[in-house]
C-alpha cells in the first residue's frame, strides 16, 4: 500500500513563499505522474501542477509562472515551490501519484496566504 506523506503548509502573508513537499512510500514501482491539487472552502479540487517520470509538466493557468513542481526520483518525493503567493491561493492542497493503474491522494496540507 502506497503511503504519501505531506509537509510544508502553513500561514504566509501575500507575497511570500511556502515549498510543499509529499514524500511516497510502500512501493517497488516506479511512481508515474506526480501532481499536486488543491480545494479551497466551497469550491471542488482543481489540478494545480503535474509532472511526469520524465519530467514533462503541466500548471493550471492561475500559477503559471508562480508556482514550480519538481520530484526526486531518488527519494519518490514531489515538491511544489510556491511564490508570490496570494489569498486566493488558500487551500487544503493535496499530492497524488499514480503507480501503475492506481491512484493514491495525500492527507492533504493547509495553506493560508494573508493579505
């Protein structure tokens, strides 16, 4: 069973910059596309970022050119930098991996951008 832990939330003013990582673990394959989403109060998930095992990626058009996705494939870790944040990127935000045909989410992180 494929366990991923989060870390890396928290309260930032606007402006500022939060990295999240989501470390998985408990598997013997290779971990397919990575991503992160979020959910935000009242509203559904939305893909954030994805990355693929070869690195190729993808961001939603509201983070463009604010937030970067990479992984360690070493570590079966993904990370997600975010900067110039603002409130309404405020979140629950939430990893998931695909390893082979399955599909496993994080517990999910609280992220909270003041203004």
């Amino acid at each position: 069973q494929v366990q991923l832990v989060e870390s890396g939330g928290g309260l930032v003013q606007a402006g500022g910059s939060l990295r999240l990582s989501c470390a998985a673990s408990g598997t013997a394959f290779s971990i397919n596309t990575m991503a992160w989403y979020r959910q935000a109060p009242g509203k559904q998930r939305e893909l954030v970022a994805r990355i693929s095992s070869r690195g190729t990626t993808n961001y939603a058009e509201s983070i463009k050119g604010r937030f970067t996705i990479s992984r360690d494939n070493a570590k079966n870790t993904v990370y997600l930098q975010m900067n110039s944040l603002k409130p309404e990127d405020t979140a629950v935000y939430y990893c998931k991996v695909v390893v082979t045909a399955y599909l496993y989410w994080g517990q999910g992180t609280q992220v909270t951008v003041s203004s």
